[in-house]
C-alpha cells in the first residue's frame, strides 16, 4: 500500500509536471542549478524515487531465472554475468534522481521545494511519511462504511418515499362482492 500511494503520488505530479511542461515550454529550460538543487533536496526528502529501488534487482532476478530455465548447465554463469551487468547498470539510478528533480522544479518554485525539503525532513514530515498509508488505510476503512451506511440509508429513504407515493396513487380497495346498501344493512346472501 505504501508503495502503491508513492507510485501513485509519484505519477500524478509528474502528470502535472508534463502538462505544465508542454503549456510552457520556456520554463523547463529555465531551471537554475539552485533550483535544481532544492528539487533534489526535495525528492531526497519525501523519497520519491524509493519505490524504483527493486527495479533492477527484480528484472535481473527475473531474467536468471528465464535464462536458468531455458539453461540450467549454464546457471553458474548466467549468475555470475548477470550481478556484473545488474552491478555496472546500477549507476543509471543517478538518471531518475535528476529526472525526478527537473519533475519537480518544473512544478514548484525553489521556495517551495525548500520548504517542502524543510517540511518532510523535520519529525512531523517524517511521521507523516512513516504513518500516512496506515492513516490512508483507516480512512479508507472508514470511507467504505460511510460509503455503506449513506447507500443503505439511501435506498431505505427513497423506497419508504416511493412505497408511500405507491400507496397514495392505489385505488380504493375492491372488495369480493356487492356494495353495501345505502341504509348501511347488509345484502342478502343469495338464496339457492
């Protein structure tokens, strides 16, 4: 779950980052090397780039265990090989920091970006890091019963209204034989 909402949180400013970018191209090259470095510091805070962490560990352990499959004499290897290359790829981390940073200063000013490195890096950010998704979940617990209760509630309401509306528009009941008289006595039953 927490991964899920860093993806997700992750996605939407970079969303946001691509639709300011092409609604105004000139920004984007104008990023200084101080607002940059507030972005950096930023997305060092609130570990934005933390959920990539597995990326490459898991395609590598995938692709030894496809290559081991289609050739197991060759395990040894094939292992040994792929640490290397996984090793030397490793590197590459540094281009999705400064991806994610130039994401984040092309949505929030240098001061903002302080300020936020500020935030997340004080205890409260901390907490709010380390315990958001368990908060996240018990909202999210608490909305579907609020959910449940407002639909049942709903429905109880509107069927009690539409059963009232029904019972006010039904003709008067039929009943299985003649009218009474006019002078209130009842008919006679029919003589056989």
């Amino acid at each position: 779950m927490m991964l899920h909402n860093r993806v997700r949180r992750l996605s939407a400013v970079l969303a946001a980052s691509a639709v300011f970018a092409f609604s105004s191209p000139a920004f984007s090259q104008d990023v200084s090397d101080a607002h940059l470095k507030a972005a950096r510091a930023a997305v060092t805070a609130i570990h934005a780039t933390d959920p990539f962490d597995n990326i490459l560990p898991q395609a590598a352990a995938a692709l030894q265990q496809q290559l081991i499959q289609k050739n197991p004499d060759m395990q040894e290897l094939i292992s040994k090989t792929i640490n290397e290359k996984a090793m030397a790829l490793a590197s590459r981390r540094a281009d999705l920091e400064k991806e994610a940073a130039l994401a984040y200063a092309k949505v929030f000013s240098e001061k903002e970006l302080t300020d936020i490195a500020a935030f997340y890096n004080s205890d409260s950010g901390k907490k709010l890091l380390d315990s958001g998704p368990t908060v996240t979940r018990e909202l999210v617990k608490a909305a579907d019963i609020w959910q449940n209760g407002l639909a049942r509630d709903l429905a109880q309401q509107v069927g009690e209204t539409l059963a009232a509306a029904a019972k006010a528009k039904a003709p008067a009941a039929v009943t299985d034989g003649p009218a009474p008289a006019a002078d209130g006595a009842q008919p006679e039953a029919p003589k056989n």
